[in-house]
C-alpha cells in the first residue's frame, strides 16, 4: 500500500528475525518506512512457530512482518554481500539482531556499514551489551525473564518461579529499539550525523523491572529490598464475585473513602484511611477487599465502581478483544486482503491527526521481493 505515514521515505534494511528486531520493524513498516526484510535462504525461524494458512507463514510472523518486503540473500557469499552492500549505502536504518561477533564475521558490523554509508542509523539488537562478561551469550525470552527477576517476581506472588504468559522480553526490547532508532533519526536530521545504537535485552529489562522495584534498594544505605510490595502482595489478583471475576483498584484516598463509605465493611478502621496506612499492609487490605467483593456479582460491583470512579473491568481473554465493543468503536483491527483471504490484524494503536499509521499489508513469503527490492535499489540480480 502507498506510504503516508511519519516514517513515510524512510528506507530500512532490516536482518533481525523471531519477535523483538521485527517488532520494532514492524511498527516503522506500520507507520510508512520500507522495510526490507533481509532473510538467509531457509528464512526467519518464526515462519515455522505456530498455525498459519500455509508454511512459513505462521501467525505470529505474519502479524510481526506484515506490510515488509522479504529479500532472500546468501551472505555466506560473496554475491550475497554484494548485494546487501548496495541495500546499506542506500537505506536510512539498518538493522539486526545478531550477536557482536557474528554480525562482524559476516563483515556488517557498525564500521564497515558506516564506511559504505555514514549517515545511516545502525541499531543492534541481542541479548547482552558487548562490553561485558555475557556478550557472547545467546539469549531469548524466557532465559531474559529469569536473568531481569521478572520469573522472580512472579514467585513472590504465586509462590513459584515462573515466567509471565506473555513474550514480555521480547516485545519490550522491540519498543524500545523503536524509541532509540527514532531518537536518532531526529538527531541525523538536525545535524547529519548517523551513529550506532544498542539494544541489548538485559540491560533493557533490568531497567524496566527496576522501574518500580529498585525502590528502597537505590539509596545508601539501603532502606529495604528491591521489590516494591504493592504489586507482589499474593492477594493482589483478580478479584472473585458472587458470579465470577474482575479487576479493581481503590487506589487514592478518595476513591478509598468512597467505597468505605458506599460498601461500610465491619474491618474499616482509621488505620486504612491514608495511602501510606494501606501501603504498610497492602497484602492484608487486598485480602479485606477480596472478601468484600464476593457478596455480590461482577455486574453489581462494574456498575457501583463506575459510580463511584473507582478504574474496575470484568476478566476478559485475549480472545475477548476481538470483539471487544470499545476496539471496535475506535477501528483498532484492520482488515487486509492477502493472497490467503481476509486477515484481521490487531492495528497501529497510536493516532496522528496529520500522518496516520496503518497496517500495510500482510506479511511476505519467503523471497517474493528479492527482484522487486534489488530493482528499485539499483543492483542487479543476485546470480
């Protein structure tokens, strides 16, 4: 589809693969970039991960490359090189998520792509900062979910290690290569300059669980642990009713005392009344809650908190959202014909009132724009 997003003229080559390089490749695809996505002949190993209309075109890369341009290159070969070579001189961004070394054995690593290109953008994406002692480690989700102290977490909640049911490393690593790619786009537009940026999932995690949890740990000397008890309290979850469950939190003291004074529970004391008094027994006020809110059903309690202004939704699965009635009020999946039929995408979930992202297409097969790319971007066929 034509490009008229922010990112509209923006040309990426893009040599990441699984979920966190082509996450953030693919919000820049949504939003207008080219993106050419560079691929070994046996292809990105997402293609093969769960159920798709056909081989290699799985769900989850297909949601994750949708809108790209797949370019398959040998760069065990010189031709292959040669070609990716002349891709580099002409993009904006290039992109991998190969660890240090391997990217430099294959002879693209920040120096040798600036030298063909100086202004370009080069973003690293892999599991470790190359200037420590895990550099040369591999890494992916799960093993990132234990080493950051989210799977941790989850045991102070649950009591047992586990990780959380989500791809969380993955996709926060590709948001923030989103952020630092853009960072220095703006930075090349004012002054011209391109540079190299890293993302390394590690450090990326550990400052994202350390938001909230470096908390009494940051000070010296330290005035508690690393965690931050409101959310590993174990009777913080979903809370049951009479006829199922929901999510509520009477978090500031007005909203507190509305509801003490709307429900007037026999344990409500002046101990509870402030936010500091709750926070030093957070994991008992939950429980109190908790037990409150069986007496009646989910729509009882929607209907009071909404009253009261107290944020409550009902439990919903992620099978829910498609036909959840406010997602489809504001447009949020778009439909895109492909070669397979209709394909229902979750969309672009920000808004810009003059240059708006979309969803671009469906995601390509295996090499379909090797001699479409390598036209455009002035090299000849690959022999």
């Amino acid at each position: 589809m034509p490009s008229a997003g922010p990112l509209s003229g923006v040309k990426v080559v893009d040599l990441t693969a699984v979920v966190a390089g082509p996450y953030c490749t693919q919000i820049m695809a949504d939003m207008g970039a080219d993106v050419v996505k560079v691929e070994a002949p046996q292809g990105d190993n997402a293609r093969y991960i769960s159920v798709g209309p056909e081989p290699g075109l799985s769900g989850v890369f297909t949601n994750v490359n949708r809108g790209k341009r797949s370019v398959v290159l040998d760069l065990q070969t010189d031709a292959g090189k040669d070609a990716l070579r002349t891709l580099v001189a002409r993009a904006d961004v290039f992109i991998h998520s190969m660890r240090a070394a391997a990217i430099a054995k294959l002879g693209f690593d920040y120096a040798a792509v600036a030298d063909l290109n100086p202004s370009i953008v080069y973003t690293n994406c892999y599991g470790y900062g190359r200037t420590g002692p895990y550099a040369a480690r591999p890494a992916y989700d799960d093993t990132i979910q234990a080493e950051c102290g989210l799977a941790a977490v989850q045991e102070e909640l649950t009591g047992t290690a586990g990780y959380v049911g989500s791809i969380m490393a993955d996709k926060i690593c590709g948001l923030t290569a989103v952020n630092a790619t853009m960072m220095a786009l703006f930075h090349r537009e004012r002054t011209g300059e391109g540079q190299e940026v890293e993302v390394p999932m590690f450090e990326t995690m550990a400052a994202f669980m350390l938001v909230e949890h470096a908390n009494g740990a940051m000070f010296d000397p330290p005035l508690g642990p690393a965690l931050y008890p409101r959310t590993v309290a174990r009777n913080r979850r979903p809370y049951q009713t009479s006829d199922g469950h929901l999510a509520a939190l009477i978090y500031n003291d007005k909203q507190w005392q509305a509801f003490i004074d709307a429900v007037k529970p026999a344990w409500a004391t002046d101990r509870y009344a402030t936010m500091a008094g709750r926070a030093a027994d957070i994991d008992t006020v939950y429980g109190l809650i908790g037990d409150a809110l069986r007496e009646r059903t989910t729509a009882e309690w929607l209907a009071l908190f909404d009253e009261l202004g107290i944020p409550a939704s009902p439990l919903r699965s992620t099978g829910d959202l498609f036909t959840d009635p406010h997602l489809d009020a504001v447009g949020f999946f778009e439909t895109v014909q492909t070669v397979h039929g209709p394909v229902r995408f979750p969309g672009v979930p920000t808004g810009f009132s003059r240059t708006p992202g979309r969803v671009r297409g469906g995601a390509p097969r295996l090499g379909e724009h090797t001699a479409e790319v390598l036209a455009d971007w002035g090299q000849e066929p690959v022999k």
